[in-house]
C-alpha cells in the first residue's frame, strides 16, 4: 500500500513539474514573441506543444510567429489546429485569413476573414485585409470598400490610407490618392513607399515640386529606396 501511494506521489509530483514547466515556457514564447525573437518563441513554444498539443495559447502564437517570420504554410498549419480549438476566437480567423492572403489562397482568406467579422465587427485590420484580398483579385470597388470601413475604424492607420490610396493610383484617380495619402504623411510614417506614392499622385497632377518634395522625402526616410530614386531622376529630366 506504501508503495503504491509513494508511485501516485511521484506521478503527482511529475506531472506537477510538467506543467509548471509548460507554463514557464509558454510565458518565455510569448515573452519572446512580444520582443520580436520569432525564431526563440518558435522553439519554447514548439516545446509546450510536445507536452501539451491542444495548448491553444501556444498553437495560436506559434502561428503568429510563423506569419512574422513569412512561413505561412506553418503559419496555416499552426493556427488551423488553433481555430479548431477555439472556433470563436475571432483573431485566430483573421490571422489565418491572413496567412492565407499571403498564400494566394483568396478564397479561403475571404471564407476566414468572413468569419472572423461574424464574430467581431469592429477590427479594423479585417476589413485591410480584405481589401488586400479584393485588390488582388481586381475587385477593386469591394477593395475600396473595405479600405474605408478599416478608415472609419482606425484613422490613424497610416498602412491602410496607404493601401486605398495606392489602389486609386493604379485606377488612375490621382486626385483621390492625393487627398487619402496626404492624410496618411500627416501622421509621419517611417515608411518610404508612402512618401512614394503621394509623390506619384503629384507627379501625375502635374505638380513636379511637390513630386520631388515627396520622392526626397522618401529618400530620407529610407535613403537606398531605389523606387524613389529612379522616380526622382524622372522628374528632373522633364
């Protein structure tokens, strides 16, 4: 009888120390992931789901970490397995609509993406990506659409008026690029293709000065942008 109790004692205590080291590093890979070390979270959390497969913590930020390390079949094969643990965790169908957009897969990221908005409505990166989605499918009324719905939910997303006002420069409204992507340079991004595109809106409405304020502006910002140098070229040999 002793002995039997000392063998449950021992289980217990195992099992103990188990868990409490699967919370440990959990706690490291999301630790890691907040710190930008995909790489490092990847590998507690691949340990975590050794001991404990169905952790949806841990599936759902191993996905995560694959869309940011640009492994997005992992990515799809992670939070898959996420998804199905937790059906109405609305970001686990957002970001694997999202690895799915990045897989060319469109009509999987609309069917996921589609669901997540069920679930929740007022996330403004649903609607950026589904207009990614119609963008590249050539939809662009549906694009433009769900570009603006991400607008009224985040004005201040400086991507987003980015990616609506390219998708009027390729239609060729440079005047409505013009407005939308001047509000996004008042927010000062650090990122030289916005400053980019404004300038092509202004270099097709005909203003050259301010076309080359901007391409310069993008130079600063990121001075081997190759786009902007060629562009800025092009203006002074007009």
């Amino acid at each position: 009888m002793k002995k039997n109790n000392l063998f449950l004692l021992l289980f217990l205590f195992l099992l103990l120390s188990f868990n409490i080291l699967a919370s440990s590093q959990l706690e490291q890979g999301i630790e890691e992931y907040n710190k930008s070390n995909y790489t490092l979270a990847i590998d507690y959390l691949t340990d975590v789901l050794l001991e404990e497969g169905n952790n949806f913590t841990a599936q759902y930020y191993l996905g995560l970490s694959y869309i940011k390390l640009g492994e997005y079949e992992l990515a799809q094969n992670a939070l898959e397995i996420a998804r199905d643990l937790s059906p109405q965790h609305y970001k686990v169908h957002l970001n694997l609509g999202r690895a799915y957009y990045n897989l060319r897969d469109y009509q999987k990221a609309l069917e996921a993406l589609e669901r997540a908005e069920e679930i929740e409505n007022g996330d403004a990166q649903i609607y950026n990506i589904m207009g990614l989605v119609h963008m590249d499918l050539k939809n662009h009324e549906k694009a433009i659409e769900n570009f603006k719905k991400a607008i009224d939910l985040n004005p201040g997303n400086y991507y987003v008026l980015n990616n609506l006002g390219y998708l009027y420069i390729l239609n060729n409204q440079y005047a409505e690029a013009r407005g939308v992507l001047e509000k996004a340079v008042n927010l000062n991004p650090p990122v030289a293709y916005i400053y980019n595109n404004l300038a092509i809106s202004y270099e097709n409405l005909g203003d050259y000065e301010k076309a080359s304020q901007y391409y310069l502006k993008a130079l600063e910002v990121d001075p081997g942008y190759e786009k902007a140098k060629i562009n800025l070229q092009r203006i002074k040999n007009k």
